[in-house]
C-alpha cells in the first residue's frame, strides 16, 4: 500500500467518526462540499484531529491551499514520508 | 493531549464504549439512565476519540426530556470578540463530569458593543450567567510605550466596558456576567511589567481589575490565565487557527477550558464539594502508624518525603480555612490511629479539625456513606483521597457520585492534583463560607458502622488478584525477617527472629515456613504474608502468622488458610493448633482462630488464647485468588 493509501485510511476512521451521519464514500476527491456535517466549525477539529492522528503540522499558507482531501494526504504524505 | 490535561481523573475504563451504547440507546428508547454511571464515564481521562462520543451524547442528553435529577440544569450566554463556536459541545460534556446540563446559546460574532450599550439583545431570554471571552484587541485605545496616562485611560476605558456589561447582563439575561481573565502575553523583555504600555502590563491591569470587580460581587471571573500559565502560554495558545478560525485559544483545549468552566458554574450553582475524607497511612504520613509506630512513620524533617506529608496537611489546613469539612477514613484501630494528631510533633493536622474521625477495620466505601449521614452530607459534595488505588476502585464502584481523586502515591503531587481537579472552587468568599467547617465542629466523632453495601464479590473479583505461596528461600530471607520484626497489627503471635533464626526454619525440616506474595491488576504488592508452623508428627501448630495490613478484606488469609489445611491433610496431619498472643497492637486479629473454626482449648494467665481445629472438620472458603503454591 502506497503512503498516500495510509493515510487516506487514517484520515477516513477520523472523518467517519467526527462526521457520524455521513456513509458515502471517501476519496482523494471528497471536498467539504460532499459532507453534509463538514462546515467551518467542524473543517478546523478534523484539521486539528489529523494533525494529532498523523503527527503532522500544516502551514496556514497550505491550509488554504487544500481543494480536496487529496491535496492533504499528499501535503502530510510529504512530512511523514 | 486531551487526555493528558487531566491527570486527576481516572483511567479510560477498559469498556468505555460499550457502556456509552447502553446509554445512547436507553436515550433514543426514553428509558431511564442510571445518571451516577454516566457521571462517572464522562469524568475519566478521555482520548480525542471518547471527548468526541461524549460531547455528542450530552447534546442529545440536553435535547431529550429524560428528567436527571443528578444533572442541574445551567444556561449559559456565550459572548466574546473572537468565536466561541467551539464550546457549547465540550462545554455540555464537561457539565456532565461535575452534575451539571450546561445548556449555552453563542452571541452572533462580536456583538460585545451592541449587547453592552444599545438594547438588543442577543440571548433573549433569562440565563443563569453570561460567559464574556475578550482578548486584548477588545481594547481599542492606544498604548504609546511608556506613557502611563494613556494606560491608565485604556485600564479605566476597560473597566467601564465591564460595568456597561454587567449592567446589560443583568437587565437583559438577568444574571452576573462570568468575564475570563486575559492570558499572558509574549514577552519581548523582562521589564515587560515594570514598561507601562506593554501588552504583558496592560493584561496584568486588566485581570487586577476583574478581580476586583469579583470581590465586589459585581460579576464573577473564569481564571482562563491561572490555567493558561498551567498549560503553557504556547499550548494554549495556536496563532495558526488565531488568525485563520478567530479562536481565543487552541481547540485541543476546549475539553479543559470547559471543565475549567465547568468548575466556576459548580460554584455558583452550590454543587462544589464540602468535604474531604481522608485516608492515613501513605497519605498523611508516610508508613504504616500500627507498625512503624509513632517513631517510625516518616513525617517532617526525617526524610523528604516527610516534607511532602507535611506540605499535603498545610495545604488540607488551607482548604478547611475556607469552610472545607474534614474527615478521616482509614483501615485502623481507632486508638492507634489517633495516636500520630495526638502525641506527633510534626503533625499539622489535629484531632479539633477532624468532623469524623471513621477509623475501624471496615469497607471503607461503607465508611463513607456513614460519614456523609454523621455530616449529614450528600454523597456528591464528598471528595475522597487515598493514595491506594485498589482502595479507590472499591470506592468509584460503590459510590461513583462520591469524587475520588486520582492523586497517584507520590505525596509531593497530591497538592497539585486536588488543586487541578477545581472540585473545590468557589466564589469570593465571605465569613459564612469560612466558618462553615467550624459548625461541624472538631468532635472527631466516630460515625456509627452500617452494614457493608454494594456487591462485594463482585469487586474482589475484578481486582484479578494472584497469590504465590513458597517456602523460605534465601532471595525472600531479609524481607521475611524485616517482616516478623515490623508486623504489629495483623500478627497472631508477635514473635521476632533475627535473620539467622529465619534461615535456621528455613532449613529446618520439620517446619513449614511460607512466604506469601500478592499482586493484583493495579499492583504488585510483594511479600504480604509469612506463616510459621512447626510440624510435630500428626500434630501442627502455627508459630508465626502474620500479614500486611495494605491488603485486608480480600479473603488472603481464608486462602492461605485453606492452603495451609489442604497442605496438612495431604502429608497426613490430623490437628493444628494455634495460639493468639494479646499486645497493645493486635486487637484487630483477636477473633481470627475463632472466626475459622477453631476451638478455644485454654485462656491461659498472660491474656494469650489457644486453640485447636481437627484438619479433617476445616471447611474451605470461595475466594476470588488464583493461588499457587511452590515446594
């Protein structure tokens, strides 16, 4: 399994228990937008929970960087790898 | 991280999560909840992953009309200049540790100046209190560097925005405003304080201020600085989310932020703790008082954990100064127990600042119940110090709503950790406060003995405890003979041998000398029992039987006793005999040949009682050790 795979699978145990009414799928694609619960409140926890899970630290210029969860795995892919 | 900030608490139990179910779906059923279990679950050291399951369930909790009576309701305002969106969860969860439903509603993003001057109102409604987080940027006036007239002007200008909004608070929301107090700044220099218009200086003002105001009785305050200097400025505060989510402090915090919340609301709704029950032996001295004696235990200038036991009573002197009642709860005999508050000269604690004075050889979860009808009490403003974990297992499963503190063994934390656990915190205090531990009065009466409560057996089982029995060896011999020669309470016969008379039985054929080792799922307890018996052809008599007393009322001496039985019957005896020896210490075992079965054969003149039991009548017990024996 890739480092990208991983981490993708870490990041959906924690998005599947912050986001408990959400069953759809979770990829590289996933936005916001496709999660229902995921608005700006809950956007910083997971932030703060993946940082704790992966033992990463992201940049405020990165954050907003992200468009999906897959430029995420990929900018920890970079710190843990 | 979570975890981690609150070292006071219990452990995860191994179950959390399958206990939190039967609650969710007792919830969405409308069944009744046992409140007390829930209390306690939401009390422990939670992981990120728990704190999320918690905050989750008391929001439904708050929703649902389940009447809990163990849960005083609390609506909160939340207003502040940066968003507070992030502790209504935590904040409900937090309510649930300390029996509380703390309800909050958040002010729309910086209405601090529309709530405190123009009449809209944001709550709408009446609340118990209104939360007010303002950080420094609140203040607009400005602070050239050493200009003292323009700080005092912005110190005035902040204090006159506190009034305006304690007088809205109390048109609009009815209450008392809570306003947090402003966190350390970043230091440039160490003149930060002694530099008028420094950010450090101006916080400093301000807080002095607040406090105050507090003393006043004109609103109350939420020492967020006393508990980010805890932390750590730098955990506590996250510049990242400062500036890109609007948070006055870091997320991770919110669980401890809303505890510490929590805490004041206890206060102001009456539900803070009122008494202390203390444990002795290893927690107000070190040692053991019935076998080290006055001379022995460590306390004071002797060692420095003596120190630390010193310190942990000045500091219990501290609490009753401000109306905390105090009482005690040990497993000793009374008289010997007392004997350190009354004859120690180091001991800070007197018998006069002792309410109850609970010392006897029973359950000690029973003890407190007993303690809290003599004060008459409830159960939930007890707080319970033990430096024994096993002993404070017992009292979480019989009495979860009582708050026993995880103060670990080391005396020199036990400050710290009750101070931490805000289970003490109170409003300003005034004279009545004070002088409430008084009306208790110093009697160190004894509370009347109920009958043991809660299921017994099943704790003992839960403890998984493991006995090694075997004989004496060389590797066991300085601790055997440290035993015989320091056991006073739970020692049949009081008979000492120096270390060449242990090796002499040791090698002796024709005596059965036992070493007894005991651990259990908190500890290793190490050699707690030694048995002597000399074996004289069909007929055994037990020189030496004694046992620590840090493990009573685990059924240790029925399972040695059983062993000892099943050992004789197997190598063909056919009686033992026994004898108890009466010293000034050992009244707690006068009852222990008879309690077995044994037979009085005489009371002979020096006070000693001996005994006789046939190996074929003895009757084995149902204990809760897996025991084995090595030849």
């Amino acid at each position: 399994m890739s480092e990208q795979n991983v981490i993708l699978e870490k990041i959906t145990a924690i998005i599947r228990d912050l986001f408990d009414e959400y069953d759809g799928p979770v990829t590289m694609e996933t936005t916001a937008n496709d999660v229902a619960q995921w608005d700006s409140l809950s956007h910083v926890r997971l932030m703060v929970m993946i940082e704790m899970e992966l033992g990463v630290h992201f940049s405020t210029s990165e954050m907003q960087s992200f468009k999906n969860l897959g430029d995420l795995v990929n900018a920890a892919a970079k710190q843990v790898g | 991280m979570t975890s981690e900030n609150f070292p006071w608490r219990p452990p995860l139990s191994s179950n959390w999560g399958e206990r939190l179910k039967i609650f969710e779906a007792a919830l969405i059923e409308g069944r009744d909840l046992d409140f007390h279990a829930v209390r306690s679950l939401a009390g422990q050291r939670l992981t990120t992953r728990e704190q999320l399951r918690l905050e989750r369930f008391a929001n439904k909790l708050l929703k649902s009309d389940i009447p809990s009576p163990t849960f005083a309701p609390v609506s909160i305002g939340l207003l502040g200049n940066r968003t507070l969106s992030y502790l209504p969860a935590p904040l409900a969860a937090a309510g649930l540790a300390r029996g509380l439903a703390i309800s909050s509603v958040e002010a729309p993003y910086d209405s601090v100046a529309s709530y405190a001057y123009s009449p809209s109102d944001c709550f709408g409604k009446p609340l118990d209190a209104v939360l007010v987080v303002l950080d420094e940027t609140a203040f607009a006036n400005k602070r050239p560097i050493l200009d003292r007239a323009a700080e005092e002007e912005a110190v005035a200008a902040a204090e006159d925005l506190f009034s305006a909004l304690a007088a809205a608070t109390l048109e609009k929301s009815q209450c008392r405003p809570i306003f947090a107090t402003l966190p350390a700044a970043q230091q440039v220099s160490s003149a930060e304080l002694a530099t008028p218009g420094t950010s450090a200086r101006f916080r400093h003002l301000v807080n002095l201020k607040l406090a105050e105001g507090a003393m006043l009785g004109k609103w109350l305050i939420w020492d967020q600085a006393a508990l980010a200097s805890r932390v750590g400025i730098e955990n506590w505060l996250d510049p990242i989310r400062y500036h890109a989510a609007k948070i006055p402090f870091r997320i991770e915090m919110c669980p401890l932020a809303s505890d510490s919340i929590a805490a004041v609301l206890a206060a102001m709704k009456g539900k803070s703790a009122r008494a202390l029950v203390l444990d002795l032996d290893n927690t107000l001295w070190g040692g053991v008082i019935g076998d080290d004696g006055l001379a022995g235990i460590r306390l004071g200038q002797n060692s420095p954990e003596g120190e630390a036991f010193v310190a942990f009573q000045n500091f219990i002197l501290s609490l009753r100064d401000r109306g905390v009642v105090l009482a005690v709860c040990s497993k000793n005999t009374d008289e010997i127990a007392r004997e350190p508050f009354r004859n120690h000269s180091e001991m800070v604690l007197k018998e006069s600042h002792i309410a109850v004075f609970q010392a006897n050889w029973n359950d000690k979860a029973t003890n407190i119940r007993s303690i809290a009808e003599t004060l008459g009490l409830g159960l939930e403003s007890l707080v319970f110090v033990d430096d024994n974990p096993a002993e404070r297992e017992r009292v979480r499963q019989e009495l979860p709503m009582v708050s026993t503190i995880e103060v670990g063994e080391d005396p020199s934390f036990f400050i710290e950790r009750i101070s931490q656990s805000g289970l003490f915190d109170h409003l300003p205090l005034n004279t009545e406060d004070i002088s409430r531990a008084e009306s208790y009065g110093g009697r160190a009466a004894a509370a009347e003995v109920r009958a043991k409560i809660g299921n017994y057996s099943d704790y003992l089982s839960s403890l998984e405890m493991r006995m090694t029995i075997k004989p004496f060896d060389g590797a066991g011999r300085s601790r055997v003979t440290q035993l015989i020669n320091k056991s006073n309470q739970f020692n049949l016969t009081t008979k000492r041998y120096g270390e060449q008379d242990v090796q002499r039985i040791e090698e002796d054929p024709d005596q059965l000398a036992w070493q007894v080792r005991l651990e259990d799922k908190f500890a290793q307890h190490g050699m707690i029992g030694v048995i002597i018996v000399r074996k004289d052809g069909a007929a055994w008599t037990i020189d030496t039987w004694l046992q620590s007393c840090r493990v009573l009322e685990r059924g240790v001496e029925q399972t040695v006793m059983d062993a000892l039985f099943d050992t004789a019957r197997r190598a063909g005896a056919s009686t033992v005999h026994a004898r108890y020896v009466p010293t000034d210490r050992n009244g707690m075992v006068s009852q222990f040949f008879p309690a077995f079965g044994f037979d009085i054969v005489e009371r002979c003149d020096d006070g000693s009682i001996t005994y006789s039991q046939e190996v074929d009548q003895y009757a084995p017990h149902t204990t809760f050790i897996d025991v084995s024996i090595a030849d």
